[in-house]
C-alpha cells in the first residue's frame, strides 16, 4: 500500500511539474539548467538542423573569456566573461544580437584550467535582479539596466578558495535568498544571502570529511519540493545532503558515494530531479545513484536510495530529466559520446546510442526540447537525437559553426522558436 501511495503522489508530483507552455515560458531561462533545473526547454517547434549558411540569425563575439552558459528573461541574454582584468556582466538584446550593456564587477582572477575562467558560473535571473559570482569570489546583484544594487565578495566573509581547478557552481535563488555552495577542500559551507540587500541570512556548515580533492565539488544547488516545502539539494564531497530553503537546516544525508576513499573524486556534474526522484552522478562519471528525497529525509539513509547504476554516468554534463526518463551523457575515455535513457523510477535502460566518434568531448550538458534531444560537443557541434517517443532515437542531424576553437563548455539555451549556443569566442542565435 505504502509503495502504491508513493506511485500516486509521484504520478501527481509530475504532473504538477510540467509547465505549462506560455509565450513567457518560451522566452525564459533564468538559470542553469531552466526554470525547473531539468535541461528542459517548454514547447514543441524547435529547430533540428542549422549551419553558418541557414539557421544562424546573427552571431556576436564574446569580448574576454568565460565559460558561463547563458540566461534569458524579457529578451535579454546574461554572459559573463573576464574582459580587462574585470568581471564582468554582459547584456545582450536576443532579437538583434547587439550589446546592451556591460557592468564591471570586480576583479578577474583568470582560470587553471584550459577549459576553465573565471567567470564559469551562470548568472541567475529572478524579476528585474541579475545574480552574477565568480572565481574572484564576487556576487553581484545588477538590475535589468546594468546598475549595481549591490556586491560582496564570498571569499573576503568566509575564506579564500581552495578549489584546486575553476569555480563551477552557479547561484541558485529562493523566495528570499540567493544561495551559493562553496565545497572545497577546507571549510565548505551553504550561504543564503537576501536577494535585495546581499546581508547574510544564514550560514550552513558542510564539512564531511571527504579526502583531499574529493572534498571538491562544482556542481550547482538544485531547489527541490519535498513533502510540499521549499528545499535543497546539494551534491558534493561524497555525499548528498538535502536542507531547508528558508533555514539551510539539513534535513537529509546520504553518504557511501567514495566506499573506497578515493582521493580524487571531485564532482562536476550536477544531480537533476523530478518530482520526488533525485539522480546523481558520481565517481568521474562512473555511478549514478536515484534517490527518494522524502524518504532520506525521514531519516532512512541507504534504503532511500531508488537504484544504482556503476556501468554508465558522467563526469562532466549534467543529466536531463523528463516525464519519467533521464537522459545521459557519457564522457569517460572508453564511453565517450554514449547517450542513455533511463527509466527514472528503475533506472533500466530504454535506449542507448553511440554519436560518432571525435577527438573532442563533452562538457555541455544535454537539453530535451520538443521531441528531440540536443548534445553539443567541445568543437560547437550539436547532435541532435530523436524523435524521442520512437523506440530507438537516432542522430537526426550534425551541426556545426564556424568557431570550432576548443573549447565550447556552455549549454545550449532555448529562446523562443530556437536557440542560444555560445562557442568559445562567440555567441549565435539560431532560428
């Protein structure tokens, strides 16, 4: 009876989650990852084929250097980039591809890694607010014109970082509070800061003892429902811990994601959830593991967990999840370019094709829009895979521009009938 009620409120939960379509809805991405986190673009009429010649309505370079994926709302599109020496905030009309605006918001601290910056984080939209933080350890809020309502620096109240590569994670925002995790090998912590001063709400500590580089992560925060509250979700330093929107109080933790105590299991792909499913990747893209977040946070540990899977994942893109199925990208050396639907309550496989072979990986994570499935390579080509509701989905179509210049690390964006690719050095808009 017990299993039959968690079926029916799970039946209702995606029902509840899927958007209705307006014209808002199309022209709307005000975070990493969507409105619902999920890679999930609303809408059926969406473009399967483009090249230089046809599709690309108009494409601007992108001055500096940065790695953020883009965000939309009420026709503007948020990049951040290190130009000069700064952080900064670049606006940018959808329609016409010009520049609105620049705002500069402290000191670019530059990237490690070759496929790193300093402004790797997605901004985050909520009303007329911009969220924009970087690796400087900088957190802005910057209204629709451009104007600085206010800024701190993350590292200068808490600690410097000590992330041994990029910072990664992207803001989440709540009804009061813009949340940031800062994961690391030393003092890690979840801050929530209100959205219209920038003065701390509260502070969480989350230190859990992973070893060395494992204490790392990049992924992002995730908002949850669970038993009708606003949540978190956060994945990180071998664990998933679940806490309270309003407090940060951890309602939930599930340890046992490094049995073996590698050193070097730092996370980059974020967890994706629907309803009350929670699927995350883990182990450089060696595990998945679904877990019922009500459940965990009943206190049940290890039998919340769903399923485990240790023979596929990803390291680097973050699953999609849709009306029931996930949707991975695999990018380890022997999986390179695999793509998997799973069944998100089993976590059986449906489907499971190979992309053509490359020399170039993946670290844009993959988005479903209409009835197709779109995976961007590190060259700026996308595969496009579907029809989704076919038994066997294959590669539909290949597409490329011109900037193949390694590396292209943000996610394709939808904005109304198409979409938002930035490249390494440019940004196209494809109708």
């Amino acid at each position: 009876m017990r299993k039959l009620i968690r079926n029916l409120c799970f039946s209702w939960l995606m029902l509840f989650a899927t958007p209705v379509l307006t014209a808002a809805d199309k022209e709307s991405w005000p975070q990493w990852r969507g409105p619902l986190q999920n890679g999930v673009a609303s809408g059926d009429q969406y473009p399967t084929a483009w090249s230089d010649d046809a599709g690309v309505t108009w494409k601007i370079e992108i001055p500096g250097r940065g790695g953020s994926t883009p965000v939309v709302s009420d026709g503007t599109a948020y990049v951040t980039s290190g130009v000069d020496g700064k952080n900064t905030l670049i606006a940018i009309d959808v329609e016409s591809g010009k520049l609105k605006w620049q705002a500069n918001l402290g000191g670019d601290t530059g990237g490690k890694h070759r496929k790193g910056s300093g402004s790797n984080p997605s901004a985050v939209v909520d009303g007329d607010s911009v969220f924009a933080y970087f690796r400087s350890g900088d957190l802005a809020c910057v209204d629709a014109a451009g104007k600085v309502r206010w800024a701190i620096n993350i590292q200068e109240m808490f600690g410097a970082d000590t992330l041994w590569w990029d910072l990664g994670s992207s803001p989440t925002v709540t009804d009061q509070a813009v949340i940031i995790a800062v994961m690391q090998s030393g003092p890690s912590h979840l801050v929530a800061l209100d959205k219209k001063k920038g003065t701390l709400l509260w502070k969480t500590d989350r230190m859990l003892g992973a070893p060395e580089e494992a204490a790392q992560s990049y992924s992002t925060p995730l908002g949850v429902q669970i038993d009708g509250s606003n949540s978190l979700a956060v994945m990180g330093a071998d664990h998933l811990t679940l806490h309270d929107a309003t407090t940060g109080r951890e309602l939930g933790r599930l340890g046992g994601f490094n049995p073996d105590q590698e050193k070097y299991f730092r996370s980059i792909s974020s967890p994706v959830a629907e309803g009350n499913v929670i699927v995350c990747p883990y182990a450089r893209g060696a595990t998945l593991t679904a877990v019922r977040m009500d459940e965990l946070a009943d206190g049940k540990g290890d039998q919340a967990i769903a399923w485990f899977r240790d023979d596929l994942g990803s390291d680097v893109p973050t699953p999609a999840a849709w009306q029931g199925r996930v949707y991975v990208v695999s990018d380890g050396k022997s999986s390179r370019g695999t793509v998997t639907c799973l069944n998100l309550e089993t976590g059986k496989t449906i489907w499971s094709t190979q992309l053509p072979k490359s020399r170039s990986s993946f670290s844009s994570s993959p988005l479903v829009a209409g009835n197709h499935l779109y995976v961007t390579q590190e060259d700026g080509k996308t595969y496009v895979l579907g029809p989704l509701d076919t038994a066997e989905p294959g590669v539909v179509s290949i597409n490329d521009v011109d900037d193949a210049e390694p590396f292209t690390v943000a996610s394709l964006v939808p904005v109304g009938d198409g979409f938002l690719l930035r490249s390494r050095s440019h940004l196209y808009r494809i109708k």
